[in-house]
C-alpha cells in the first residue's frame, strides 16, 4: 500500500495516534497545542510586522528562515511585488566591500598609517555613528533586488583611500581600484594637473585621472577618467593616449581593456541568425557601448557584477586565448563558433552586452 504524502507541517494538525503515544512535531510549525500555525507564522503572515522583522535583517538570515518550512516561505515570498517592496527595506549588508576587500590588493603607499580607508559599507558607517556624518545613496540592485548601497555597488573606478596633505602647499593622495581589478593605482584630481583649484569630493569615484600603478616597471600616461567611460567601444579596442595604442594596451587602462574585449564573441553566420543578434536584431545592428552607460547606467551591487562577469568570461575565453596568445606563444588552434564550426576568417563578432555587430572587428 503506497503512502500519501505528509501535509505541511506549518498548517497541519496533530495526528490523534502520534499525539496519543506522546511525539510532538517540530516546535517551528506547531504551536504547543497542536491545534494550529505557530505563532512565528502568524506573525510573519502579517504583512507590516514581516517589514519590521526584514528591516532588521541580512539577506543570508532572511533566506535561512525561509527555508525552515514551506509555509513560511510561502508567507514571506507570496509575490514578486512584495518582495521587491520586502528587500528595499532590508538594510545594505555589505557584501560589495567584502568582495572588495577580497579582490584589492593595496600597495605599500597605500598601507600608509595616515591613508584613510573609504571602502567601508554606508549602512555600517551610519550603524556605527560614523563622525562626520556623511550621505551614502542606496538603491535596490538591478539583478538581485537586494538594497546596496553606493560603496557596495560596482564602480567603475573606486576611490579607496585618501592620504591627507602634510603641508599647506600639498595635495590629498588618493588612490583606487578599476572594477575588481587587484592593482592599487593613482588618482589624480584636476588640481594636481593645474586644471582647477575646486577640491573633490570625496570619496573620489569615476573621476579625475588614472595614473600609473603604483607597482608598475614600465612607463605610461595618465588617462582622463570620463575619456575611458564615454570611449566608444563598437568602433575597436579601448584606445586613448599613445602609449595605449598598442596590441597590449599600457597598465593605465588594462583592467578596462580586458573587461571590455571579453564580451565580445566570435559566431557564425547560421548562429547569429538563429539567435536574432547582430544584423538579425529587430531593433539594432552595430554596438555602440560604453562603460558609463553598462556599469555606472545601471545600480548594480558588486556581486552581480562579479556573476555577470564570470559568466562572460566563460563564454568567450576560448576565443580570448586564441586573440591574444601570451607573449612570445604562437597559436595554431583554429578558432571555433559556440557551434562547433570552424571559421578560418569568416563569421562577424558580437558584442554579448548589446547583442549589436562591432563596427571594427579584432581578429579578422
């Protein structure tokens, strides 16, 4: 005889047999009579006391008490509005500094006793009664919905730390990340190039000027800052100064130019047409993107974006390898479609950000 399954234990009653011979179902679910939901369920039931047991919450404890039954799942993930409305009341929990802190390597300049660290999560600093105070936006991200603040949030350029001037006649030293990238570099403001005297504010993210890394042998120009963020990248590879010019672009943009070469994917005629991308779009041919518009354009948290392009990576690092082999590495591989089909100089690339055709192919 086959057995019917168990109701749920959050809204079943106390089965007479099991309760005569003394065994009690799991404290979560039953109340002590047995005769209904525990009271953690009615409570959650409530609408406006679940927004003030959220509002205390990390995401990892919201998502650890869902799990303790399906009926207290179902109450706190009843819909998709409300629990779009449920994260935007749950407080930053700070994984973006955390996955900063895990991928930046600071330098010794940087590990100065007088730098100040601005890598620090704005709800935490607000919990903690941070002096002065200051104004940190937060905004639920655009994949996961969950609230992040502007620290834990992807920026193109990070400020990190700040070295206060020592002298009247001195400059503040301030100093950043590239998106994930681990290398500890300069940022210049306009007053250390004689272009302004106005101070920044701090801290000093996706401005200013991207100096030589602290670390690097070989020598390079500074970038300005906005030219990297509005350069676009549907007409080639990343290019700025001269010393950028080159098949491996300077240290100064690097990080971007291996960010930004990365999406794009080598496919076939037959692919591109049955995935509708590139000249079989509906409603674009040629990829005009640029790093303002996908990383700043968008309220993005660093984990997402960490996700995002891990995912773009995987997709196109066979490709990478065969573009750019290593220094002095010669590939005789033969680059393949996602398919399996050889090209040998056929095929278009497409830009994986904007599915659009790239005006100025690498490679071909």
């Amino acid at each position: 005889m086959k057995r019917k399954r168990s109701p749920d234990l959050a809204v079943a009653r106390a089965c007479p047999k099991i309760a005569k011979h003394g065994v009690s179902r799991q404290p979560q679910d039953i109340d002590k009579t047995g005769s209904g939901p525990c009271p953690l369920l009615r409570i959650i039931q409530q609408y406006g006391l679940l927004i003030s047991i959220v509002a205390n919450l990390a995401p990892e404890d919201l998502f650890s008490l869902a799990a303790t039954s399906k009926a207290i799942y179902k109450a706190i993930f009843s819909g998709e509005a409300s629990t779009t409305n449920m994260f935007s009341k749950m407080p930053c929990a700070g994984r973006g500094v955390d996955i900063r802190r895990l991928n930046h390597i600071h330098s010794p300049t940087t590990r100065n006793p007088r730098c100040i660290r601005y890598d620090v999560c704005g709800d935490k600093m607000r919990a903690r009664g941070a002096r002065p105070p200051r104004i940190v936006d937060t905004l639920p991200c655009v994949k996961c919905k969950l609230t992040t603040c502007d620290e834990c949030r992807i920026h193109c350029v990070f400020n990190s730390t700040i070295e206060p001037e020592e002298e009247p006649d001195e400059l503040p030293t301030y100093s950043g990340f590239v998106l994930l990238s681990p290398t500890d570099m300069p940022i210049l403001t306009p007053a250390h190039l004689n272009l302004s005297g106005e101070k920044p504010t701090v801290p000093y993210h996706d401005q200013g000027f991207l100096d030589l890394p602290w670390t690097a042998t070989q020598p390079a120009n500074p970038e300005s800052i906005d030219e990297i963020l509005d350069f676009d990248l549907g007409r080639g590879p990343l290019r700025l100064a001269d010393d950028s010019t080159a098949r491996h672009p300077s240290s100064v943009i690097q990080a971007f130019w291996e960010y930004t070469e990365e999406r794009k994917l080598r496919m076939c005629d037959e692919c591109r047409e049955e995935q509708k991308v590139g000249e079989f779009h509906p409603q674009q041919h040629e990829c005009a993107c640029t790093l303002r518009e996908r990383v700043l354009g968008q309220w993005m948290c660093v984990e997402c974006f960490q996700k995002e392009s891990l995912c773009t990576s995987d997709i196109t690092k066979n490709q990478m390898a065969f573009r750019y082999p290593r220094p002095g590495v010669r590939s005789s591989r033969v680059i393949r479609c996602s398919c399996g089909k050889s090209l040998n100089g056929r095929g278009r690339h497409v830009c994986l950000w904007c599915t659009g055709l790239l005006a100025h192919e690498v490679g071909t």
